[in-house]
C-alpha cells in the first residue's frame, strides 16, 4: 500500500482471547473501510504492519495489467473471490 497515507501509531487491546487494533476513522475513511471488511496484511515486521484493504488490492492488480499492455474488455468485473470459487 504505497500511498500518501501517514504513519500512525495504535494500541493493541485485548478482544475475548485475541489481540485486536482499533483503526482511528481518518484511516478507516482514507482507506474506504467499513464494519465487515477484509484487508489484506502485506507487509509486517516486529513493530510495524502495512495492510491494504481489498479493494486497494484489485486496483494494484488491474495496474500492473494495465502496466504489461493487457486490456481488459469491456464490462469485465475483477473479483478474485469469483475466480477462486471451487
């Protein structure tokens, strides 16, 4: 998630038996998240955590197509979900 997005600093809580980070609404909002969605941890290491959230995925997918001369044709949706069902 290489955007003009600050670093910012959060606090892990206890959540039942699980640790759980409460995103501030600034980031919530710059990253368009709402309740249910996933995002997608990209990068970690002991201190930070990069996650990009769906949507911001796709659309880094789709450029990199767009990078490599592919087209895409008109009307096509990309929804990994879709393409990974069994």
């Amino acid at each position: 998630m290489k955007q003009d997005i600050k670093k910012r600093t959060v606090q892990i809580s206890k959540w039942g038996n699980s640790l759980a980070v409460r995103l501030p609404k600034k980031l919530v909002d710059e990253l368009g998240l709402k309740q249910g969605d996933e995002i997608n941890v990209v990068a970690a290491s002991a201190t930070t955590l990069e996650v990009e959230s769906a949507a911001q995925a796709r659309q880094r997918a789709l450029a990199r197509m767009s990078g490599r001369g592919w087209k895409v044709p008109k009307g096509w949706r990309f929804n990994r979900d879709e393409a990974n069902e069994r």
